[in-house]
C-alpha cells in the first residue's frame, strides 16, 4: 500500500516536471533569442516586434541610424493602434478590418516618406510581393475550382 502511494507520489512529480519543462519550451526566457526572421516576415502569426521588424528592414533597405528611429516609431504606433482596435469590441469584423487596412497603408506610406530613392523602390518591391502572396492566400491553391486540363 505504501508503495503504491509513494510510485503515485514520483509519477505526479514526474508529470509537474514535465509539464513545467514544456511550458519553459513554449516561454522562453528573455534572453534567448528566436530563430532568424525569414524574407517573409508575416508568415509568423500575431503582431510582430517593432524592433525586430526594424531590424529586417534594416538589413535588407540599409536604413540609417536616424531612418531606424522613424521606422520603429511608426511601428511602434501602428502596433499600439492594432492593439486597441483588437479590443475595441464595439466594430464589427468587418469595420475592423478595414480600420486595420487603413492603419496598415498610413504606416507603409510613414516609412516609405523616410525612406531615399533606392529604398524607395526596394520598398516598393517588397510591398508588391507582399500584395501577391495576400491575393494568392485569398485565391486558394492554383487551379481550385477549375476543369482538370484535357487529356491528349
């Protein structure tokens, strides 16, 4: 009897100790850092760091020390601006996302108004590309609804 209690004892410690190493997993502490930003920076789901956005942005438009500080605060803002409307729950989904396109376009145009010629055009690419893979979610897989091709 004793055994059986002491082997249910280990076996619940066992478990909390594993539980608290997966949580440790999926929180981890503030000095690690995360995995290198790939070129597609929104496939990452929620808001993403302002500074860490910066630093992409950074490293492929070789911004300026003082072109870092308004592209941060521009994100910094545009994030702050997300975070109320996601909790305003007065608008409907609808209202909302377009509130967030609205905010969105104001930031893109923030950044691109600090941004020199030749960044100015990479921008420009970057953004188009970005615009393809949203029509390209939105669309589905290719050929989604369509006839096969004749078979010859």
């Amino acid at each position: 009897m004793i055994k059986q209690c002491v082997l249910a004892l280990v076996a619940a410690g066992l478990i909390s100790v594993g539980a608290s190493f997966a949580a440790a997993q999926d929180n981890p502490s503030n000095d690690q850092q995360s995995p290198p930003a790939q070129d597609n920076a929104m496939r990452r789901h929620g808001p993403v760091d302002p500074a860490q956005r910066t630093a992409e942005l950074t490293k492929k438009l070789n911004l300026t020390s003082d072109q870092q500080t308004k592209v941060q605060s521009a994100l910094q803002s545009e994030r702050s601006q997300m975070e109320s409307l996601h909790q305003d729950s007065s608008l409907s989904q609808q209202d909302r996302r377009a509130k967030m396109m609205d905010i969105r376009k104001a930031t893109d145009a923030q950044i691109r108004g600090v941004l020199d010629a030749n960044q100015q055009k990479k921008w420009d690419e970057m953004q188009a590309r970005r615009e393809q893979r949203m029509q390209n979610r939105n669309q589905g897989p290719p050929d989604a609804g369509s006839a096969p091709p004749p078979q010859q």
